[in-house]
C-alpha cells in the first residue's frame, strides 16, 4: 500500500501557556511523536505508545483540548488502533473551529478507514474534506488512492464473480455427464438382467427336455425288462 499522508495541525505542536504540568507533558509527546515520525524504516509503536502516555496526563487537566486530542488521535492512528483512531477524528471534525482544522480531521479519519479496509467510508470522508478545504492537495491525492483501490476491488470481485460462474457452469456440466452415465449405467443393467432371465429360461427348457428324454428312456428299459420277463 502507498504511504498515506497524515495530517497534522500546524499549531498542534505549539505549547499554550497553561498550567506548567500540562506544557510538560504535551512538550514530551510533541518530542516522542516526531522523533518517531522521522524514522520512516519502521513504525516505532513505542515512542508512539509514550507520546500517548504523554498527551493523556495533559488530557486529564484539561480534557476537551481538541489541538491535544488532535495529537492524541495521530498517535493512537500511528499504533495501528484505526476503529478507536477513526472515532476520534469523527468527534474532532465536528468540535474544530475552523473550515481548515475540520478538513484535516476528515483527512485522517479517511486514513484510518482506508486502513481498515473499509474503502467505501474513506472515500465519503475525503470528499468531505474537500468540502471543507477544496485546493488541499493531500486529501486530493489520498482520494484518487482510495477511488483506485475501490477499482481495483471492483474488478477482483468481478473477476470472482466470473470464475465462480464458470465453476457453476462445470458443475451443471458435470452432473449432466453424471446423470447421463447413470442412465447408461442402467440401461446396461436391465440389458444384464433380460440377458439373465433369457439364459435362465433357455436352462430350465434344456433341463426340461433333459428330464423329458430321462423318463422316456427309463420307461423303455422298463418296458423291456418286461418283456424279457414275459420270456
């Protein structure tokens, strides 16, 4: 799969003085997140897990800060968690201020859609970006991704479609040589036992006449032995 972009708030990493604690710990992530991001041989899931770590001890003073749960959202996407990433970013795109900032939130809710195969609702969000920020190349060149690998799974399942239709067709191929074999099968059969029944009766003849032509000879020896008594 081609990388896709993520986009990224471009005041998401600037600190807003708030409490010292707070500005520590998003401090901290900021760091994590983009020495994890310039690595681009590997997806270093630890530095993304701590930077998370990070930006939830902010959250917890001042939970609705959608610029930190903007940097949150990135890294949870950055860890593979696309259905709880995607969430977020749905959430995000309607609590960012400006045309621009809710673009971006539909830019990477697309991405975790995208990579979670569900292609149909990635392309709707792209274009719902573009809405929001028409001229943004990134979301344009994610969009054209998505529409292709829609096409290309368009022509897999067509190309299923076909094979298993051809597969139907051998099967019904199959069974009419099947049943064709076994009306064969049977007529030879009842051929087999006419045949049978034939022979059996011309048997029974033989052994008829056999029996027949026993009894005429048994009476003539009787009839001579008679005669030679008479004598």
């Amino acid at each position: 799969m081609k990388r896709l972009i993520l986009m990224i708030l471009a005041t998401v990493f600037s600190v807003v003085a708030h409490g010292q604690n707070e500005r520590k710990h998003i401090r901290s992530g900021n760091k994590l997140f983009m020495d994890a991001v310039k690595d681009t041989t590997k997806i270093d899931t630890v530095k993304f897990s701590n930077a998370e770590t990070e930006y939830r001890k902010a959250l917890n003073k001042k939970p609705d800060n959608v610029q930190w749960n903007f940097n949150l959202a990135n890294a949870i996407y950055k860890q593979q968690r696309f259905d709880e990433a995607a969430g977020k970013f749905t959430d995000l795109a309607e609590k960012m201020e400006t045309q621009e900032e809710k673009a971006r939130a539909l830019h990477n809710l697309g991405n975790s859609q995208l990579m979670n195969q569900k292609i149909d609702e990635s392309i709707e969000s792209y274009k719902k970006a573009l809405r929001k920020n028409p001229n943004d190349l990134d979301t344009k060149y994610n969009l054209a991704y998505a529409q292709l690998l829609k096409k290309q799974q368009e022509q897999q399942q067509q190309n299923q479609d076909q094979n298993q239709d051809q597969q139907n067709k051998n099967n019904q191929d199959q069974q009419e040589q099947d049943q064709q074999n076994q009306q064969q099968q049977a007529r030879q059969n009842k051929i087999s036992k006419e045949n049978a029944e034939q022979l059996l009766q011309v048997l029974q003849n033989d052994e008829r006449q056999i029996q027949e032509k026993v009894k005429k000879m048994q009476a003539a020896q009787a009839k001579r032995a008679r005669t030679e008594k008479e004598w």
